[in-house]
C-alpha cells in the first residue's frame, strides 16, 4: 500500500474573492454545481450526509434531488440509520466535494420530511427499477445474503410489473424525502500551500435557518484555511 503521508497535490486554481461570490448561497451554490456538472464530474449532485443517533455520530452518500430557495432535497428509506438520527437530533451536515473542481460546499442545518405530495411526484420520476428497489430494501438492517434481496425484488417485480406508467408501483409509506434548510453554507476553494479561501455565508442568527435566496438574511464570514 502506497503510504497516505507521501501523497502530495498542491492546488493551483485561481483565487476565490469576496468580490466573487454570488449575492446569496443559492445563487452561488448553483453556480458552482453547473461548473461541477460542466466539468462532467461523476455525480455531481452526491453529497455526504452527516446524523447523529445517542450510539454516535454516523455519515454517508446520498444524491441531491432538488435545490431551492428552501434548502436541499434528498430522499430515503425513513426507517433507515439517517431518518433515525434525523428524528432524534434534526441537525445534520452535507458536503459536496467536488475534488476535480479543487472545491468543497459544506452545508449546516436541519432536516424535515417534505410533503408527501412533494415525495410522490419525485416517486413517480423515478426508473421503474428504482420504485421496486425502494420497496425492497430495509435500509440499514442486516440481510442474511444477496440473494434473499433478488429473491424479494422478483416477488414485488411479479406483484407490480412494468406497465409503463408511473403509477404502476406505489410509494412504500416508509420512503420520502427531507428538506435541509440552512444557517450556514460555506464556500471552499483549494489553493497553493494549503492556504485555501472559505469564504462562509451565515444567517444573522446563529442556528437558525434563513431562505437560501434572500440576500438580507445572509451576511459573509471569511475563515482562515
């Protein structure tokens, strides 16, 4: 294995100023993501979301599926480890790390269930494969193989089959989504000698969420790399 310690990448991308950023985190947020998306990264839109549970602190990869002036939108399993740690403790942390870009978003706020009515439109989006799935797995539980997963996929695939309509497979009442809403989205730019540019968006109470499009709720902060 090579050693981690030896690893060296000094970032050389251009300066990230004040005068650079967008008048409000949405703005500058779906800036950044079309250059991410621009530059064909994979996945752009994952990022890692960090819960916590009274047995510690855990975090994982999920895919962003909307952004607005509310917040961040993803969706899961509810029962799962992160809906868990959601219902006993709302405040979470996202990260973007687009690597390729020699940049990181890190969000700070706390999650909500969305509308249902808001979970089965994006329900209906989805591949037919992926509504099964959803129904399928008990996400975070132990399984005794992979095998018993395809096993119960080819049940539900012969209970609801492909007939090409959105509405061929239900919204299992377990599955939905939550709103991250803000009060701090910080803007991380890779620089040489490790003197990188944060450049942080707070709300003007700290901990308290603000619309991510209303530039009155927001003031600056830069932070030292």
């Amino acid at each position: 294995m090579e050693d981690p310690a030896q690893r060296r990448v000094d970032y050389d991308d251009a300066p990230f100023a004040e005068a650079d950023l967008a008048a409000t985190p949405l703005a500058q947020f779906e800036r950044w993501y079309s250059q991410a998306v621009a530059a064909a990264l994979t996945e752009p839109n994952a990022m890692t979301v960090a819960t916590s549970t009274p047995d510690g602190v855990s975090a994982r990869t999920v895919l962003l599926k909307a952004v607005d002036g509310r917040g961040f939108v993803f969706y899961t399993n509810q029962r799962s480890r992160k809906a868990r740690g959601i219902a006993h403790d709302p405040r979470v942390a996202l990260l973007f790390g687009w690597v390729g870009l020699q940049r990181q978003v890190a969000v700070r706020g706390a999650a909500a269930a969305v509308d249902r009515s808001e979970t089965e439109a994006y329900f209906a989006s989805r591949p037919y494969g992926s509504r099964i799935g959803a129904w399928v797995s008990e996400q975070s539980e132990p399984v005794a193989s992979a095998a018993a997963l395809h096993e119960r996929e080819a049940e539900l695939r012969l209970r609801w089959p492909d007939t090409g309509s959105a509405g061929d497979v239900p919204v299992p009442p377990h599955w939905g989504g939550y709103l991250v809403r803000a009060w701090e989205v910080e803007f991380w730019q890779g620089r040489s000698s490790r003197l990188h540019d944060r450049l942080v968006f707070l709300t003007d109470a700290a901990g308290t969420p603000a619309p991510l499009d209303e530039p009155s709720r927001w003031h600056v902060e830069r932070r030292q790399p």
